[in-house]
C-alpha cells in the first residue's frame, strides 16, 4: 500500500535545522513556475526551484504551445491585424466567464506586448505567419493563429475578431520550444534547481506566513527556508480522482482524456487549503470536443432529439462543454460526403444515406425531428444566414446528398482542470477571510486564474508565464 504523505503545514518552530536557505522557492518548473523563477531572480533575489519529475516542463512541454497574446503584437501587425488591449479585455471577459477576475483579464492585456517581448527575449521565436484554418492546434511553424472562437458569434459581436494564438516557430506541438526556451534562461540564470524533489508540506511561523517547505528527495526529507515567499506552480488536479469527486464528478468519465501530467494531482492546491487559502472554480474545466474543429465548422451537431444546439464554428472548447453538460454527451455530427472528404480528420462516418429521412431512421432519432433540423438550416443556407446559431457565413451551405453522421457518443473529450487557489492579481494567496496569507504565491493551474468557466486555447501557457513572473518578482520584493 502507497505511503499517504500529509499535507498539514508543519510550525516553524518544529523545523530542527534548515536543509537550505534562500530568498524565494518555486514549487514546480512548468512554464509558471520557470517564469516565477526568472522573475524572482531577475528581481535579484536567490531562488530555490524544485521539480517533482526528472526534469523542469510538466504539463506546459506537452501541451500544443498556443500562447494567447494581443494588443497589437509584432506578429499581428506583420499579419495585418489591428488589435488593441480593449478589444482583447472584452473578448476574454465574455469567452473566460462567467464570474472571470476581470482585475486580472486587465493586467494581462495591458501588460501583453511588453510580455510577449519578454518571451522572445527568453528564446521563444515566433514566425510572422497566419494559419487561417480552424485546428486544434498549427502543425506547421505559422506564428498566429485564431484559438478561441473570436470569429464565432456571439463574441464577434462583442469585439472586433481578431486572432491572438501564437505559436512559437516550430513544427507540431510547440509547447516543447516554449519550455525549452524557459528552461535555458532558468539554466543561464543563478537558479538552483533540484530535481526529483516533491514538495509535501508548507512551513508557517508563528503569524501563519509561509517561511518554506518541506521536500522529499529519494525518500529523504529536507526544509527549505524561503526569506521572500513560496510560489506554488505545481498544477492542477486532473489526476486525482478523490478531488475530482469532490469538485468536479462530471469529469468522472471513461470518455474524458485527461490532459498534463501524474504530477497534477492537486497536492500544491491542498497544501495551501490546509493553511487556510481559500478555492474558486473549482468546478470549472476546459473540455476539447470529440470532433475537430475543421470538421465541426461546416457540419450540423445534433443532439439525441436531432437538433442543433449551437453553433458550430464555436471554439471546440466550448462546443465541448456544451455537449458534456447541456447534452449529457448524445451528441451527433450530421455532414455531407463533400463536407467529409474535404476535412480530413481521425473520425469515420457511422452511418450513411441518400436522404435524411433514411439516416434518420438509420440513427434511431424520432421520426421527423433531424428532416425538420435539416429542413430549416437548408432553407436559410441557400441564402447563407443561420437565423437560429448565427453560425459565420463562411460555413453556411446547405448538406447535399449522400449524407453521413458520426456517432459522437462515445467520443473523447480532453479535459483538465480550471479551478484553483484564489489569489490577488500579483500572486500571494488568500484565506477565507479575503486576506492575504503572508509569502504564500500561486499561478499557472494551481491558482484559479483568468478562465473561469470559460476558455481559449493558449491562456493557460500565457498566463501562467505572465502572472509566474508577477508573482515571482512579488516574491523576491518581499525578501529584500
């Protein structure tokens, strides 16, 4: 039976003889917490990073590397986008809600030029180049791209679309260039980082502040003495099933694919909760529909009774949670063989018919209802409208025969966790009373952050550099 390792801080006090001492320790060197290390030891402080696994990168080195940046980057610019930090603030307050930090969406869009800087000064390149087609995420090295539905309605008509997606210069999932980058500039920098070292436990003076940590490294437990701060990025808690129950059940699926790493298992978040730090979101996760996004965009998603339920060149990410909570996941996806063929993707059709009266019967829907579905959405699309969705015109034409649909009910949905730590915009986290427990800092997805319970691809790995940094610098401050 696995030893269960206690997460209840341990009282200074009973700390015998510090193992090291320093100004600030990370926990964790994902993109956050790389970015939380440089920012604290830019600052000039010293600086402690501990890493759970082998090497730093976590879920941030997997990831398809999108980074959500706007305001008129090089990139945009280069591409021929206008955008502003304005026009970016009222997008992801309307596709992050509801209930999104908007103190926090502020910093973010106001800081996102000099932050967007400040990664290419830290060996992440970006190609001046615009993918222009709906993907999960760009396999080729294009630079920018659209990741979070800013041309779908209703959010084009909130701001002006505009696409923020960078992706760092490099073929496939780009997350890996990110890290690489971060953790080359942690390794010129003077950071000490520790390795296969896992953070169990909080220490707290006297007055509840957080003055380091305990660790365990090849089964022997050390403390750390943090003069500054500890800054928590040790992710968040998709893969731990007891937390997931208590939080989240919905995720409790054998359908949802659960995306990052082991070492997401929620450990920094309790260690926090068992010193007081208060939780929000909890319940909030980022939910990847069963169908790509090139293959959603011009089809009809049908739910059990066969009928649409949004509008389908929507982000995935949305179009996923919608299936999950509003259909209970019977969903559809009803296309034409033209629709098909010109949008590869993994997904076969499950059944096929010469009229829709014939697939409907073939799919076990109530007589009549997919035909009615059909009928009306044919009727506006040879005018290309969708009065119903407001689906972009681009996608609108109606479905000729043959006609196919794709069986969607046990597809998988990618899924991870959006709840966290509460925190101020700067990082220290909070108590249940609203106040800041002293030297005590989250990001990336141990804090709850910009999305709430709403999402865009890319503002998991933007923030968490943005908000590390922040936090970092916040850190060290408080050493000095």
């Amino acid at each position: 039976m696995a030893e269960t390792i206690s997460v209840m801080p341990v009282a200074a006090s009973e700390v015998g003889a510090w193992d090291a001492d320093t100004d600030v320790v990370v926990v964790g060197l994902g993109c956050a917490g790389a970015s939380a290390a440089l920012g604290a030891a830019e600052a000039g402080a010293e600086v402690i990073a501990l890493e759970r696994a082998s090497d730093g990168g976590g879920a941030s080195a997997l990831a398809g590397g999108v980074i959500y940046l706007g305001g008129g980057t090089p990139v945009q610019k280069a591409c021929g986008f206008d955008d502003t930090a304005e026009d970016m603030f009222r997008f992801l307050v309307a596709a992050c809600g509801p209930d999104v930090d908007e103190a926090k969406v502020a910093r973010y869009c106001d800081g996102s030029l000099e932050h967007f800087a400040w990664l290419v000064d830290h060996g992440v390149p970006f190609k001046s180049t615009f993918y222009a087609d709906p993907v999960y995420e760009v396999l080729t090295d294009d630079g920018l791209m659209y990741s979070g539905g800013e041309e779908a309605w209703p959010f084009c008509d909130i701001a002006p679309p505009v696409p923020r997606g960078h992706c760092p210069q490099i073929e496939q999932r780009s997350g890996v260039l990110l890290m690489r980058g971060l953790l080359e500039s942690v390794a010129d920098a003077p950071i000490d980082v520790r390795s296969d070292t896992m953070v169990t436990r909080l220490v707290l003076d006297g007055d509840g502040a957080a003055v380091g940590v305990i660790a365990r490294r090849f089964g022997v437990d050390m403390a750390l003495r943090a003069r500054g701060g500890v800054v928590v990025a040790a992710g968040g808690f998709a893969f731990n099933d007891d937390m997931l129950g208590q939080h989240a059940p919905w995720l409790v699926d054998e359908r949802c694919y659960r995306l990052g790493t082991d070492g997401d298992d929620g450990r920094g978040i309790r260690m926090a909760q068992a010193a007081g730090a208060a939780v929000r979101h909890m319940d909030a996760a980022e939910v990847s529909a069963p169908a790509p996004p090139n293959l959603l965009a011009p089809s009809l998603l049908v739910n059990g009774a066969g009928q649409r339920f949004i509008n389908e060149d929507v982000y995935h990410g949305r179009a996923g949670q919608a299936a999950m909570t509003r259909q209970d996941k019977e969903v559809y996806l009803v296309l034409d063989e033209e629709i098909f063929e010109a949008n590869p993707s993994w997904l076969k059709i499950t059944w096929a018919a010469g009229t829709v009266a014939e697939l409907e019967a073939d799919m076990g829907l109530p007589a009549g209802a997919l035909r009615a579905t059909v009928d009306v959405y044919d009727r506006h699309a040879r005018d290309g409208h969708d009065p119903l969705f407001h689906k972009h015109p681009r996608w609108v034409r109606p479905l000729r025969p043959p006609y196919g649909a794709i069986d969607l009910r046990r597809g998988l949905y990618g899924v991870f966790t959006l709840g966290g730590l509460q925190t101020q915009v700067t990082g220290e986290v909070v108590d249940l009373d609203g106040d800041v427990i002293p030297g005590l800092y989250a990001v990336g997805r141990t804090a709850s952050g910009i999305p709430a319970f709403g999402y865009v691809s890319g503002i998991s790995l933007g923030e968490g550099t943005f908000f590390g940094r922040i936090a970092g610098r916040r850190a060290a401050a408080r050493s000095a």
